[in-house]
C-alpha cells in the first residue's frame, strides 16, 4: 500500500524502460518536488506511487531512430489537428478568425501568436521562444490526446494499467495532471470498484471542448458526474495554464474545490504543481 498516486500527463514516457522501471523512475523525480510542497507546510510528505502509461500511447515502430525524429516533429500537424488545436486556443483566448476554414489552413505557430497577442504580447526574441514552448507542449497533448481518444484498444489497455495500480496501492489519494486527469476521470467511473479519498487533478484539460465532447462517460446536459468512488475532489490549475482551459473546472464537473495558483516554474509542468502549497495543503489532511 502507498498512500498516494501520481497519474501522469504528456512528456513522460521512458524509452527504452519497461512499465515497471519507467514508473519507478518517474516516482524517483517527482518525490522531491512533492517534498517541497510539504515543506512550505512543515510536513513531512508521503510516499508515492505512479500509474505508468505513457508506453501505450506510443506508436509501434521498428526503427527506434524514425521513432525519437517522429518525437521531435513539432513542426507538423494535419490540418483537421490544426483545426483541433485553434479549438483549444480558442478556450484558452485567443481570438482566432472566424473562417473555421481559414483556422484549419493556419500554421500552428500563427495560432499561438495569436494567443500570446491576445494575452497582452511578448517582445522580441521570448516571444519566439514562449511560442516554441507552447508549440512542444500543444503538439504533445493533441498526439497523445489522440491515441488515447481515438485508439479503442489502447484506451481500454490505458484504463487498465491505472486501475490495476491503484487497485494494488489502495492510495488514499489520487492525483492525476494533465492527460492523466482525463484518463482518471474515465478510469474511476469505469472501475467502480475503486475507492478514493481525494482526487487531486492538477492542470486538467477535461473543460477543453474538443475533449469533452469525448468523454467516456460522456457529459450529460453539459455536467459531468463525479465517479462513484472519489470522496472529496480538488482542481488546481495554473493561471497561465494553455491546458487547463477553460478555467473553472467546477462550471462543468463536481469539484469540491477549484482553486487557481501561479507555479512559477511553468505553466504546465507537473513538478512545479507537486512544489505548490495549495497541493501539499489538499493533501495533508488525509496522509496519517
């Protein structure tokens, strides 16, 4: 038994570690920074587990060289993908043309200049820089958001693989970032077996609309449920958050809580969610 699991989001798969090793590695990087959050509240933090995915989100190729350049190609989406992601900028801000067929012919990284314009600008060289980082992040979230959503065998392999761990750990405590709060939602409600005190997700994109539309179960009169098992349930999302959009988790689904913060580490990053108090603080209360 662990006290808490971690089911993680985009960026973390292992190449070349098996289930077991890439969970135990990224347990391994992530303790540390829940051990700062703990220390804003002089506590000591728990142990944890993490539900490892990533693997099955992977497409099987031989050539492991052609697999690490398909990982690199930030530069290329179709264009009903570019139609998807100005659907996603579009929650988060940006004011996109109205033509949906000029939004689908318009490069990725003019759709993001038109967030950062939209969101007050950036000078010079750091507006080429923050426009490549969020280029990295949004690609990253589409490729993996599509295998998951539109891959019926991985979803289910995805489902089961989180709820075999959090079957073994019995955690008091699931939190779930990014991607993973997607998978969690649809894994607690497809396993009601499972029970957890609190859920913690952290940075969710479940208000995206192009997502929610996808949702297994799906939204009912635009309200989600709250799985069977969850007790209590905490959002926190990052006020610059590209992912986390719309804001307020709570307009849709049935947090108890949703809160914002600013990680000053990175919009998105799980790490700099673990080192926030507002996360420790959530958690605290049902770690003895």
């Amino acid at each position: 038994m662990t006290p808490l699991v971690v089911v993680h989001g985009v960026f973390n798969h292992v190449r070349g570690a098996t289930p077991e090793q890439a969970a135990k590695r990224k347990a391994a990087e992530w303790r540390p920074r829940l051990a700062s959050g703990f220390g804003k509240l002089s506590a000591a933090a728990p142990e944890l587990a993490v539900a490892y995915y990533a693997d099955l989100l992977r497409r099987q190729v031989q050539d492991q060289a052609q697999a690490a350049d398909d990982d690199n190609r930030f530069d290329v989406l179709s264009r009903a993908e570019r139609v998807l992601a100005a659907e996603w900028l579009a929650a988060a801000g940006a004011m996109l043309p109205a033509d949906p067929q000029n939004v689908g012919l318009a490069p990725l990284r003019q759709l993001l200049g038109w967030l950062i314009d939209a969101r007050g600008g950036i000078p010079g060289t750091m507006r080429e820089q923050t426009i490549g980082r969020l280029e990295r992040t949004v690609v990253a979230n589409l490729r993996e958001v599509e295998a998951y959503t539109t891959w019926p065998d991985r979803r289910r392999l995805v489902r089961e693989r989180v709820a075999e761990t959090i079957r073994r750990e019995q955690p008091k405590v699931v939190v779930a970032h990014s991607l993973g709060s997607y998978v969690t939602y649809e894994t607690l409600h497809a396993f009601p077996d499972l029970t957890v005190d609190l859920l913690v997700t952290l940075g969710s994109p479940l208000r995206v609309p192009s997502l929610a539309r996808r949702l297994d179960p799906g939204l009912r009169a635009e309200r989600g449920a709250r799985p069977a098992g969850v007790g209590r349930w905490v959002n926190i999302a990052d006020v610059g958050d590209l992912v986390a959009v719309p804001p307020g988790l709570g307009k849709v689904f049935p947090v108890d809580v949703d809160e914002s913060c600013d990680t000053g580490l990175g919009f998105h990053g799980l790490g700099g969610y673990l080192a926030n108090g507002l996360t420790a603080a959530a958690i605290a209360p049902y770690i003895s």
